[in-house]
C-alpha cells in the first residue's frame, strides 16, 4: 500500500494533483473556523468590489457579497454534493451490479436491460427530465446526477461479478449452503471494491462538474445558498463588466477536476504493469544504436563474397536500469544461394538476432549495442532510415513466424502484397495486381483471384503462410530471413510450406535464414547449421556434420531430446535446469550448469569458439564420438 | 432497437409520474371545486389507470403527436423541430470538429510519443478534459467579444442585418469550440493511447519489413485499426456533445432544444420536456445505429462473428 502510493506520488503530476486536492478539501473542511465575511450578508454599496481590494481579498459580487466567503463556502457544497452524489451512485450502482451478476438469469438480463436503456440517454436529458419532475432544487439535482452515474457502476461490477461468480471459492460457498447475502457481503464485496474504487475515483470529478452544471443552469442550489455551479450562474449576468465573478469560481471548479484527473491518472498509471515494462511507448522505425558504437564502428575486413556478413553483434533490452542481453557477439554469414539454419529454444536469441538485422526489434526496449551486418559491403547499422528502408523488402524480405498475426487484419489480401510492390517500384496498379496473383500462383495457392480479395481471417493457417512468402518474394529479395515460419502450423502443412521454399530456393538461387527450435525441419532445409543458447552461437557448421555428430554438449544434448522418426524407440532425454536469463554478467561457459560433461575451469572464464574439423564450437570438452 | 425505444418512452413517462400533486389542481388553482377538477382530469385523461395513460401516449407519440405546449401556446413537435435545427447546427459542427482534431492529436501525440508535441497536446487535452464547458464558453466571451470585439457573444444571427452564412459563421465559432473542446480532449486521449497499443502489434513489424514509409506506417496501417477501436466511443461522444449543448446554449443564448429544456423546466411546461427528451434521446439511438453499421462496415471480422 504505502509503495503503491509512492509510486503514485513519484509521478509528478499525480504528486501536483494530490496537493492541489488536499489543499482544497482542508480549506474547505476549515471553512467554518476561518475568519470569513458571511457569505451571504449583503452589502450593496459595495458591489462588485475588484480582487485585493483592502476588505475584501477576492473582491465582491453583484449584491456586494464577499467573494472569498463565497467561494469557500461554495467549494465545500460543490464538493459534498458531488461526493454524495458519487456515493448515492457508487452504492446502488455496485448493488444492482452484485445481484445481477451473481443471481444471474431473468434478474441479470431485467436489470442489464434497464441499464442498457438508461445508457441510450445523453446523460443530461435524463438528468433534466429527474429535475423536471422533482422541481430545481440542490437535493433534486443530487439525485438527478446520482440516478444518470448509477448505469455505470452497475455495469462495471456487474462484469466483474459474472467472472467471479463462476470462481471456485463462490461456488463452494455455495455448495456449503451458506445464505446468498452473507455469500454476497463476506465474499463477493470484498472482492469487487477495487473495481468500485476504480470507477468512483473516474467519476467523481465527473459528477462534480455535472452538480455544479445543474446550479449553473439554475437547476440546482436556490438563492441565497450558492455552490460553485450557481456562483457561476449568477456571475454570467456581470460577465461583460465584472467577469471577475465569474472568473473566481469557474477557476475553483477547474482546479477540483483538474486536480481528480491529475490523480486518478497517476493510479491508473500505477496500477497498469505494461507502463513499468516499457509497453505502451511507440517503437521507433529503426532499432536504436547504441552510442558507443555510432562513435566507434568496428574494423571489418571488406573482401566477401557473401550475401551478408554478421560480426560480433550484440542486442540488449534495456527497461531503465534493467539490461538484458538478448544476443551476444553473434558472427555468421549466408553465402549465396545458400540456406543457414539457426535453431535453439525459446529464449535463445534467434529471433532477436534475425530482427537485428534490419533493425526491426521494438526499439525501446531493444538496442543494438556493438557488432556489425553488412551487405556487398554496405554497413547497415549505421545506415540512415530511408537507405535502410529502401533495403527492407527489397534485398532482404521476412517471413514471420504467426501469420495470423503478422498480417494486417483489415487490409485485402491483394492489398498487402500489390503494397509490398508499390513500395518500392513505381508501376501501374494492374501490373502490381497481375504480379500478386502470378506469386500467389507460385506458392501453390489455388484460385488466386478469390484470394486477392480475401482478408487473412478468411484463409487457413497453411494459406496465410504461402501468403507471407508470396509476400516475401514480391521484390525478388536476395535474402529471406524466415523466422520460424512453420512452427504455427500442423505437420502436413509445414512440409508443404517446406516444399515451397525448397522450390524456390533452387528456382531463384534465393539465399534464407531459416530460424527454427526443430532439428528436423532444420535437416530438411539446410546446408549450414548455427546453434543458439542464451544469445550465443555455440557450434556451427554444415547440417549433416552438426545433427549426425554434434560436438557441443548442448548440441548433442538438444538432439537427444527430439523425437527422429525412423530410428525405433528412443527415451528422449530433457536438458535439466534452466538456461541464463541474460541479465547476468556471462564470465563463464553459459551452459555450464546445465552441462553433463562441465569441468571446474568451465565457469572460471568466457569461452571462446575452436575450429574442429571446420565445425565450429564453443567449448572447452567437446564432444568427441570414438 | 424498437426495445430500446420503448424503454425511453416508459422511462420517460416513469419519471414524470413522480411530480408530486394534481395536474389539473395546478391548471385551475387551490381554489377549485372538487367536481371541476375531476371534469378536467376526465378530460385530460388523467382518471385512467396509468398504464392506459402510457399507452395512450405512445399512441400519439407515434402519430407524431406530442401534445401541446401551455406556454408556448403552440405543438410541442413544432417548437422541436424548429428548435433541433439550431442544436444540429451547433452540435454537429461541434462534433465534426472534436472527432477531426481528436483523432488527429492522438496521432501526432502517439507518434511523436514524449517529443515537445507530445507534451504539448497532452497539455492541452488535460485543460481540456478538466475545465467546464461553460466556464470555457464564458472565457471566450470576456476574451473574442469584450476584448478583442471580433466576434458576437450570442444569438445565432445578427438582429439587424446578417442572417447569411458569413454571420451563422461568425456566431457559431465560439460556441461551436467551446462545445467541442471537452470531447476533443477525451478523444485525443483514446486516439493517443490506443495508437500506441497498435503501433507495437506485430503487423506493423510487417509493414515495416516491407519497407512501408513510417507515415505511411502510421496513417494507413496503425490508425486503418485503430479507427475500429476509437469509433464506438466516438459515439458516445454524441450523448456528451448533445448533452454540453445544454450549456453552451445557455451561454451564448443559442435558440436550440437544450435552452428550450431549460425554460421548459423553470416555467414547469411538462409536455414541452417530456417530448424534448424524447426526441432528442431517439435521435441519439438512432445516430449510434448508423454508427453501428458504419463498424460492420470498417471491421469485416465482426460480419463473421
């Protein structure tokens, strides 16, 4: 409780909210002690007496009354009217909520039904007909006001309620026959108060405003008794040649609900966990790099003939001082034509690794903090974002892993690959469309025209897919990096996924990174294998070498786990224990403690990669087969 | 639909059925006979039981019949009409200009997130979202019309002269802004925030892998969803606007249906109040139906549902 409301005040303008409030709730419980004027002895020789003046610090109204008395005395009606009104509200609203969500059935859907109808009126014209009929009047207008804030409590609790009355603890108070009203006020209440507090702290400010709109309109408090609504009423008559009457309450109504919204903000803030972890900021176009490494770009040698070269990259996510270390000094290269596989767990780094490369991880939190990725000689981290941009899809093109989701859901099919076009190519629209469809046809998608129209929730899992690869191969790329793009499909269906790409690969001469956490898949695709564990590359060589004759102990270990097909019954043999986080510091082998073949030395120092056998391999005891 | 009609209808007429006393000992004094008064209630239907009166009503209602009003000596759907076209004026513009300005702060506040704009628009939109609309409208008026005299404080039209669309324009700037500052607010807000949700799903990776243009990024692919999330509350924002037409009537003495409510209430012209609110409540249904359709329309994915 006390950290939460710290971490309330910590946000300054809750902290400035809180005090502008306290400050205005003391004086208006002081009232009464203050050596105040009374607020409605008249005194018309003195009228409209301007602020600080000698007797009157925020001068007089139009029947010389004292404004500063006024408005105090005001300020603490406005103020009980509208919390009242936020109770009145708040308690039947949370009342008609709790019977209807727990009973259910014929009451749930009368009294919904009742809310649902009360919600079709602007909310004013219900209050306007409550005063009609009651007559104007303060306590009139606090019913009015009550009655219009009741639909909204009500719904909030009744959602809430339906969840839990379903939930375990309800049900076997219910089964031990305990009564409903002490099931409702010793279980249920307890457990929706938050949810009223909620909605009562976003309303009050609310039902403030809407009293003292009421006493603007002359609905509300009657003469000579004033709350700030009617202050601001009566000034308007003087708005012309004494706006500082209306001017002084109209500011007091401001800072109230200025000052509600200022902490109510800080509450939903505090109480939100995706704002601690960096949720809801915008990710920039471009990864960010880190300082150090604009400053000092690393040396590379030039001569290369593959399509990309990847040196020594690193990627951190750094949520304020929290860093992670996602990818670690990672090297490799993808000749042409060529197929490299990088496959480990979740949490490996693959996929950070493969976002790293066009600098497409959500940036914050990610940053690329050192290394190098360059292609035909082109450094691409310290490339502006229209250079940058004009690579992305044209040389280098994606497949990702959820189709579902990295599709646009509501854009057509043929706008999403005629687009992918577009962007980079001028042309005529019916070029675009003619390509689309000839692509479509290319991945194996029958009746391409229906599905230029289609959206992606129209389509099965497997035809997504062919979509995203058609959508990858709109610019003829040089390089695709595929980022588990079969793992979200059923078995026949990632083998006809496989077949598509395997085709086109020998088609095109296309070069793919084919990121996966299956060895099999890996060894249908493959000519090289690079294996991933906590952010690093520990073995890498060509498939057949890798997946027959491992030489990592986690290579070996992760193969041991994986069901072959072919090879008879097998106990398959999980990697105990968990790999590193990355918030660590890696002085060691970081697969030192889940290793079965770990010698003391392993966790003294970093390991560096050996060349056996051009396999490489990131280990101090390799595994070597007799 | 035709439920939700009848809801208002019923609601309405429970609410006036809570004025305390006899209509017809209001209409002919304390002083009247007790015979006098039964003729008039005989005569004004109020001796039936309440659920025939109701029905009755709904009946004329339906008709187009709103009864009569005593004040203004005229048909209360007359007064309406007349009246509804000035509110429509004033709050349409209103609306159009919060649900534009709205939208289009919440893009550039998401997508220039904490960038000196940013903080400028959530600036704003925290005046915006705390300051009554009729203290904001009193403002203006000290501020454009006594001040600066540019622009008139009230009325739709100049007494003498005017009456053409340059003098409509210049009688409607003030309120029309003052109206729509509190919803603007409160749409800048969502907009903001639901922009940046968007703008981290995974298909705006996608777009970005393509080689999309961040502007491009930003208007057609991230706010092409967000629009589907902003719209229903943008709906609600009618009830807000047409309900801050109350005051903003009042304040700049706007001859529309909030202001007659308003008279209506204070000289007790119970007819003229209880067929305002009725009409103005079935235009808010009706207008949140087209809203409605206008969603199934933007989301295929709900048709499917």
């Amino acid at each position: 409780m006390i950290a939460f409301v710290k971490k309330v005040v910590r946000n300054r303008l809750a902290g400035l909210g809180l005090v502008v409030l306290f400050v205005i709730i003391v004086l208006a419980i002081l009232t009464p002690l203050l050596p105040l004027a009374p607020p409605n002895a008249i005194d018309t020789p003195n009228r409209f007496v301007l602020p600080f003046s000698d007797n009157a610090l925020l001068g007089t109204d139009h029947l010389g009354r004292d404004l500063l008395s006024r408005l105090l005395w005001g300020t603490q009606l406005s103020l009980a009217v509208g919390l009242a009104a936020a109770f009145i509200a708040g308690f039947f609203g949370a009342l008609l909520g709790i019977v209807a969500g727990y009973l259910g059935g014929r009451a749930d859907s009368l009294i919904m039904r009742s809310v649902d109808i009360l919600m079709a009126f602007p909310y004013i014209l219900l209050a306007l007909a409550i005063v009609a009929a009651l007559g104007p009047g303060l306590m009139n207008a606090l019913i009015a006001v009550a009655v219009v804030n009741i639909p909204f409590f009500a719904r909030n609790v009744r959602g809430v309620t339906v969840t839990l009355a379903q939930a375990d603890f309800i049900q076997s108070a219910r089964l031990s026959g305990r009564s409903d009203i002490s099931i409702l006020v010793f279980e249920l209440l307890p457990n929706v108060a938050s949810v009223i507090i909620i909605a009562f702290s976003t309303t009050v400010g609310w039902m403030i405003l809407e009293t003292a709109g009421l006493s603007f309109l002359g609905l509300g408090s009657q003469p000579p008794q004033a709350d700030l609504g009617s202050m601001l009423g009566e000034g308007r008559a003087a708005l012309i040649t004494n706006p500082h009457t209306s001017i002084i309450p109209g500011i007091m109504i401001f800072l109230i609900v200025m000052g509600i919204n200022l902490l109510g903000d800080g509450i939903r803030d505090a109480l939100d966990p995706r704002l601690a972890k960096g949720q809801l900021e915008k990710p920039s176009p471009l990864t960010r790099i880190d300082d150090c490494l604009i400053q000092s770009p690393p040396i590379v040698s030039t001569a290369s003939k593959a399509v990309m070269d990847v040196n020594h990259l690193s990627t951190n996510f750094e949520v304020g001082e929290v860093v992670k270390k996602a990818v670690r000094n990672v090297s490799f290269s993808i000749n042409a034509g060529e197929c490299l596989g990088l496959v480990g767990e979740s949490g490996s780094g693959k996929s950070v690794t493969a976002l790293s490369l066009m600098r497409l991880v959500a940036s914050p939190p990610g940053v690329v903090v050192s290394g190098s990725v360059r292609i035909s000689d082109q450094e691409l981290l310290s490339l502006p974002y229209e250079d940058m941009r004009a690579i992305r899809g044209r040389t280098v093109a994606y497949i990702f892993q959820d189709p579902l989701t990295s599709l646009h859901p509501l854009h057509r099919i043929g706008h999403q690959l005629t687009e992918a076009m577009s962007t980079h190519n001028r042309g005529a629209d019916s070029a675009f469309v003619e390509r689309a469809k000839n692509l479509l046809s290319e991945v194996r998608i029958p009746n391409p025209e229906r599905v230029m129209d289609a959206y992606p929730h129209e389509l099965s899992g497997g035809m997504r897919q062919r979509i995203g690869i058609a959508m990858a191969l709109a610019n003829d790329p040089d390089l695709i990096i595929a980022d588990e793009p079969t793992t979200a499909l059923d078995v026949t269906v990632q083998a006809q996924i496989l077949a598509i790409l395997k085709d086109l690969r020998q088609q095109r001469g296309l070069s793919i990174l084919f990121i996966s956490h299956d060895l099999n898949v890996m060894a249908q695709i493959c000519d090289r294998v690079a294996v991933m564990y906590a952010g690093e590359i520990v073995e890498m060589g060509r498939a057949p070498d890798i997946l027959e004759h491992p030489k990592h102990p986690y290579t070996a270990a992760l193969l041991a786990c994986s069901p072959q097909i072919g090879h008879g019954r097998q106990s398959l043999q999980p990697i105990a224990g968990m790999p590193p986080t990355g918030h660590e510091p890696l002085n060691a082998c970081a697969f030192a403690n889940r290793c079965s073949r770990v010698q003391p030395v392993c966790h003294q120092q970093p390991v560096e990669v050996v060349d056996m056998d051009s396999q490489l391999v990131r280990c101090l005891f390799p595994v070597v087969e007799s | 639909m035709i439920p939700v009609l009848i809801g208002i209808t019923a609601i309405v007429f429970l609410i006036m059925s809570l004025i305390p006393g006899d209509p017809a000992t209001a209409i002919l004094g304390s002083y009247a006979t007790p015979e006098n008064v039964a003729n008039l209630n005989a005569k004004l239907g109020l001796d039936k039981p309440a659920i025939q009166r109701y029905l009755i009503w709904l009946g004329n209602l339906a008709q187009g019949d709103f009864g009569r009003s005593f004040s203004l000596n005229r048909p209360v759907l007359d007064e309406i009409l007349e009246r509804f076209n000035a509110t429509l004026i004033l709050s349409g513009t209103a609306y159009l200009l919060c649900s534009f300005l709205g939208v289009l702060a919440g893009i550039v506040s998401a997508s220039r997130q904490y960038e000196i704009s940013d903080k400028l628009i959530t600036f704003v939109v925290l005046i915006g979202i705390s300051i009554p609309s009729f203290f904001l409208g009193m403002m203006l008026i000290v501020f454009f019309t006594v001040q600066l005299r540019w622009l008139p404080a009230s009325g739709m039209f100049a007494i003498y002269g005017g009456g053409d669309f340059a003098d409509l324009i210049s009688h409607l700037i003030m309120p029309a802004l003052a109206l729509s500052f509190v919803a603007t607010g409160v749409i800048a807000r969502l907009s903001r925030s639901t922009m940046l949700e968007v703008l981290r799903l995974e298909y705006i990776r996608t777009a970005r892998a393509k080689g999309v243009k961040e502007f491009r990024v930003v208007t057609r692919h991230a706010l092409r969803s967000a629009v589907v999330t902003i719209l229903p509350v943008l709906g609600l924002q009618a009830g807000f606007v047409l309900s801050g037409s109350v005051y903003i009537e009042i304040v700049f003495q706007w001859p529309g249906i909030g202001r007659m409510l308003v008279d209506a209430i204070l000289t007790r012209d119970i007819l003229l109040v209880q067929g305002g609110v009725v009409f103005v409540a079935f235009c808010y249904v009706f207008f949140n139906l087209a809203v409605d359709v206008l969603q199934l329309w933007l989301d295929p994915r709900i048709a499917r549902k």
